[in-house]
C-alpha cells in the first residue's frame, strides 16, 4: 500500500485478519526474497541464484527459449528433447 506494508496475522482459529490487537499470535512471516527460499546447499552446489529447476518433458513442451531464460535469471534450467 502506499502507507507501507500491512500487517495480516493469523489468529487461533486460522482466520486471517488485519491488525490483530490483544491475540494470541500463532506465527508472524516477515517478507522474505525468493533467494531464501529453498536450500542454500543446492545453490552453492550448482552455482545458481534460486533454488529452483526449469526442466521441459520429452518433446519439448515449451520453447527452447524458457531453458535459457530460466538459466539467465539464475535457475536450473534443462530441456527435454526427447521424441523431437
């Protein structure tokens, strides 16, 4: 928003509601970049930015194009050629 971020807790009985005073709080998630998700030993270990995989099936369901892009933006990144 355009004051900054708000606050959305999640009380006791799973409900989401703004601004929760005087509750008991079951968790608080701060945001978090997608770098952090996932884990850090798979993207030291193949040198990527996320913890993610890009992998297309047997003949090619998606372009070649989204394997590079996926491997420029710092994910794992394969195509599946198979049956082509």
């Amino acid at each position: 928003s355009a004051h900054g971020p708000r606050t959305v807790l999640l009380d006791s009985e799973g409900l989401l509601t703004p601004e929760i005073m005087g509750q008991n709080v079951l968790a608080v998630l701060p945001p978090i970049y997608p770098e952090w998700l996932g884990d850090r030993s798979f993207t030291a270990a193949h040198r990527v930015r996320f913890s993610y995989v890009i992998g297309e099936m047997a003949r090619g369901i998606a372009t070649p194009r989204m394997t590079v892009e996926g491997v420029r933006a710092g994910v794992m990144a394969f195509f599946g050629s198979a049956g082509l």
